[in-house]
C-alpha cells in the first residue's frame, strides 16, 4: 500500500508541475511523447537537485531550471545558490482579545 500511496504522489506531482492534465494532441503517438518528456523532466530536475544537494525542492529546481535554460551553468547555479534579499515574518498572528475589544468599541459608538 506504501508503495502505491508514492507512486499516486508522484503522479500528483507530475500533473501539478509538469502540464500534464491538458493534452495539446489526442493522437497515440503525441500522449506517449507528451508523458516521456515529463518524465525525462522530472528525471532531470530530481538529478540537478541530488547531484547539486540542495535544500530547494524538486519544484523550485524545476521552476530554476526553466527559467536558466538558455543560460549558462554558472548563472544557473548562482541563481540557484543565492540568498534571499529579504527574510519573510510569515503570517502574522493577530491578537484576537485586541481585535474584539476594537470591534465592540466600534459598536458601542
């Protein structure tokens, strides 16, 4: 069962990231290209990603890939290696006690 819950992710993956839902043909010989091609993607952005071994995800390697194509491979693995300008807080938690007191003051008005 493990091991067709990982098979069923990877297909997940490979729709999400790798076009494969929409089909540009229906023709037998174009499907078979179509899902070669997405797998000789996948193959290749999971090796940059082991062989480099960096802690970007297959997506972003992927997304980095596409984007450097037509680059060389230096400018790729500076891209690739380089550190964020600015550091993301995330979400911030908003204090909820705060927020209703504002809001019956708001009320009360």
């Amino acid at each position: 069962y493990k091991n067709r819950w990982l098979i069923e992710l990877f297909f997940k993956w490979v729709k999400q990231h790798l076009k494969m839902v929409k089909l540009c043909s229906f023709e037998q010989e174009a499907v078979w290209n179509h899902v070669f091609l997405s797998l000789i993607a996948y193959a290749v952005s999971l090796l940059v990603k082991l062989r480099l071994q960096t802690p970007k995800s297959q997506w972003e390697v992927l997304k980095l890939l596409r984007s450097y194509f037509y680059h060389s491979w230096q400018q790729f693995l500076a891209a690739l290696n380089r550190v964020p300008s600015r550091k993301s807080r995330g979400r911030q938690k908003t204090d909820r006690v705060k927020l209703v007191e504002e809001n019956q003051r708001v009320i009360l008005r």
